[in-house]
C-alpha cells in the first residue's frame, strides 16, 4: 500500500476550521492538530518545559508544574526577541511529534491541521493545502461567541496570524465557510472523495 499523502488544512480564527477538521475525523480520515502537537511537547517531563522555566523562570510554571500558557504568552507576545527564541526551540520538536503521528497513518490520506500552517513552514511536510475561509465579520463573531473574547483581542490575534492573502497563495483549495454546518458537511465530503482520486496529493 501507498504511504498516505497528507493535507495541510488551515485557516484563520474563527473561520471553523475545527468544524471541517471533524467532519473529516467522521470519513475516517487520520488527523493531527499542530496545537496538539505543541501541548505534547511542553507536558512535564519534557526537555522543553525545563528549558522554557528555565528561561522565564517559576512564573510560567502552574502549582501542579504544567505550563502556565497564559503567562508565557503575556511574556512573549510583547517582546519579539524571547518569541523567536520559543519558537526557535518549539518548532522543531512540533514538527517532529507531527511527522512521527503522521506515520502512523493508515487512510488513504491523512491531515494536519494547524493555524500556522503557513508560518511556521508546517506546509513544507505536506502535499497539498486546504484553506478554509470566512469573511473577517463572520470570524469575529464566532471567535467572540466561542472564546468570550473582546473584539479587540481577536482583531489582535487576526492581525498575529498571516494575511489571508498569503493563506489564499499557498491554497490548492478553498472552502469558503460562510453557510450553515449542513453545507458545509456537505462540502467536506465532496472534497473527500476528490482526495480519495488523488496520487500523492496531486490532481
């Protein structure tokens, strides 16, 4: 058998890429979410959780000793240097926790889910890209109704992400999500069975 080809799937807050990513758990399809991946990376007992605290100090650390992400994204949303230098030290594992959950595979394609996709270079390990869109008013709302989040922290977090230009330019397909969760099953399982032609990813 093949060894499955995987599909990059993205998309910016609120854009319900949770939603499209679930539909495709229904097919049968082997997923792994890059945010995942970069939960498993910093659970106790592993090196880069020593090397963060150690960095950061006692604050970033929870009474239990897990990670206290709220405090270490405070840290280093403001300050540019100490994000590379995270990121700098998380990629890398993330991307190896990924590579090495993808290989588990047996579908006959398999997904990775993750709303960096772009930015973190995670597209490179993939064949294709399934961007899913919202318009931003649509992503605004959702995010404020799912997160209890102010507007202004979402329009903060849309500005972080990558530009939907840039999203849209690596895209092989756009699934544009601004109807409801029937139609847009719907359109999952169109695509499903437009990847189950594909060889390696490619029409």
């Amino acid at each position: 058998m093949s060894k499955p080809w995987i599909l990059g799937l993205t998309g910016g807050i609120g854009s319900g890429k949770s939603a499209v990513a679930q539909h495709f758990i229904d097919l049968g399809i082997h997923l792994v979410d890059a945010d995942h991946a970069a939960r498993w990376v910093v659970e106790p007992g592993r090196p880069a959780l020593a090397k963060i605290a150690e960095r950061f100090g006692p604050q970033v650390l929870q009474a239990d000793g897990s990670l206290d992400r709220t405090a270490l994204r405070q840290l280093v949303f403001q300050d540019e240097a100490q994000r590379r230098w995270l990121e700098g030290l998380l990629h890398p594992l993330i991307f190896q926790e990924i590579a090495q959950y993808l290989a588990r595979a047996e579908s006959p394609y398999s997904i990775l889910v993750s709303p960096l996709l772009v930015e973190s270079g995670q597209h490179r390990i993939t064949q294709r890209v399934l961007v899913v869109d919202a318009p931003e008013h649509l992503q605004l709302q959702r995010s404020m109704a799912r997160d209890n989040s102010s507007e202004e922290q979402i329009r903060a977090i849309l500005k972080a992400q990558t530009s939907r230009e840039e999203r849209l330019r690596h895209a092989h397909d756009v699934l544009t999500n601004d109807k409801d969760l029937t139609w847009l099953k719907g359109e999952v399982e169109r695509l499903h069975q437009f990847y189950l032609t594909l060889r390696g990813g490619q029409a």
